[in-house]
C-alpha cells in the first residue's frame, strides 16, 4: 500500500470508475423509464441495445485495443506529434466502418430485427417497437464510437477526470431529454435521447482535447467525415432499392442478406 505507482494508479482509476458507473446510471434511468411507456418496452431497448454494442464491439473496440498502448506510450515519450496523428487515423478509421454500418441500420432496421429475432413469442409488434429503438440507437452509433478513441487519449495523457466529468454532463443531458422525448416519441425518443446525448458528449470531448494538445488534424477529420457520409447515404439508398427488388423474387431474409 506504500508503492507510490499502487497510489497513483489508484488516483487515475478512481474517475474511470466514477464515468463508468454514471453510464449505467444512463442505462437504469433509460430502462425505468421504458417500463412506465410499453409493454416490452426493457425488451425493445435491450435487443437494440445488443445490435448497438455488436458493431462497437466489432468495430471499435477491436481498433481501441490496439490504439491505446501505442498512444500510451507516445505520452510517456512525450511524442505529441506521434500521439495526434495516431489518435486522428483512429478517428478517420472508426468513421470509415462505422458510418455505413449506421445507415445500413437506420435504413433496414425492421428486416433486420426480423431476422435476428423475429419468431416465437417476438411478434409483429415487437418487431416494430424494436426496429423503432434500433433506429435511433442508430443515430448516435458514431458518438459512442469517438468517445471511445477520445477518451482513450485522455487516458493516455493521465487525464481521468476529464471524461468522467463529461460522462455526468451526458447523464445529465440524457435523464432530461428522456423525459421530454419519451412523452412524443416514446421508446423512440429514449433511444433518441441516448443518442443525441453521445453525440454532445462526444462534442465536448474533442473540444476539450483540442484545449490539452493543440490541433489534431480536425479539419482532415471533418473532410472525411463529410465523404463518408455521402458514400454512405449513397450505400443506403442503394440498399434500400436493391432490398425491396429482390423481395419480388425471394424471401425478406435472403434479400436481406443479399
């Protein structure tokens, strides 16, 4: 307990402790709320919950993993340079896999529930209450994504607080969009809510970085976030079209797949 790196991991861990446990305040506050709205409603969120955590799973913690010692270790070099534009390529990267994964969800959201879990007692009505929440979980794919590169920076640079401090903003921000959305949109608006609150968590962290390191290539950033997305709308009307032609001739499943 004297080992001054014991104490001082101590004192780093503590807030990342703190940021995650403010999360699953997020999810208790999201779930409650969906009790009071629908029947099934816990479910709805779930199942869409699960798809959401699927692609970050698939597509960013896999390049997180591998970003974080490198950067780690650029921080102890004091290599800023090296550290900037390690964390920008992350950033361009995530945006590259998870911005077509966003649309293609956002547009064939229903056949895509369908398939996964559409049999049983999971009925017509499940489906569309579903299909709802993983479109707007959907929306804020992107947020959760950054904020994972984001704050692994900050976590290479010794700074905890800082994303833990912008994790109760979120908190905050989501408890109070809930409220307000779920009375118009219902489980659609809490999935909504989650999203938009991401998305502004992930906003204030860039700003934040930006203040600690300096310019990190955000204008390159922004560029090809724009292309991305524009190929990626393209992808989905695509889709979209190819979806509903092959369904003349086969089945939703197979289309869907195809």
């Amino acid at each position: 307990l004297k080992d001054q790196y014991i104490k001082d991991m101590v004192v780093i861990a503590l807030p990342v402790i703190a940021g995650v446990s403010v999360n699953q305040i997020n999810v208790l506050v999201d779930r409650t709320i969906a009790s009071t709205i629908a029947v099934g409603g816990i479910s709805a969120l779930n199942y869409a919950s699960r798809l959401n955590s699927f692609v970050q799973g698939i597509f960013v913690l896999s390049i997180v993993t591998v970003l974080y010692p490198m950067i780690s270790r650029m921080a102890a070099d004091k290599n800023m340079d090296g550290l900037k534009k390690s964390v920008s390529e992350a950033i361009n990267t995530i945006n590259l896999l998870v911005i077509p994964a966003t649309v293609g969800m956002m547009v064939l959201a229903e056949p895509i529930i369908k398939l996964l879990f559409g049999r049983g007692k999971f009925d017509e009505g499940a489906v569309a209450i579903t299909s709802v929440a993983l479109f707007y979980y959907a929306i804020g794919m992107i947020g959760f994504g950054l904020r994972e590169v984001l704050s692994r920076a900050f976590y290479s640079l010794q700074d905890t607080k800082t994303p833990a401090i912008n994790a109760a903003i979120a908190v905050v921000i989501n408890i109070i969009l809930n409220i307000v959305l779920s009375r118009f949109m219902g489980i659609g608006g809490l999935a909504l809510a989650t999203s938009i609150s991401a998305i502004i968590c992930t906003g204030l962290l860039f700003v934040s970085l930006r203040r600690k390191i300096g310019p990190f290539g955000l204008k390159g950033i922004l560029i090809s976030f724009a292309k991305t997305t524009v190929a990626s709308l393209a992808m989905g009307l695509i889709a979209r079209l190819s979806f509903g032609l092959l369904m003349v001739i086969m089945s939703q499943n197979l289309s869907l797949i195809l």
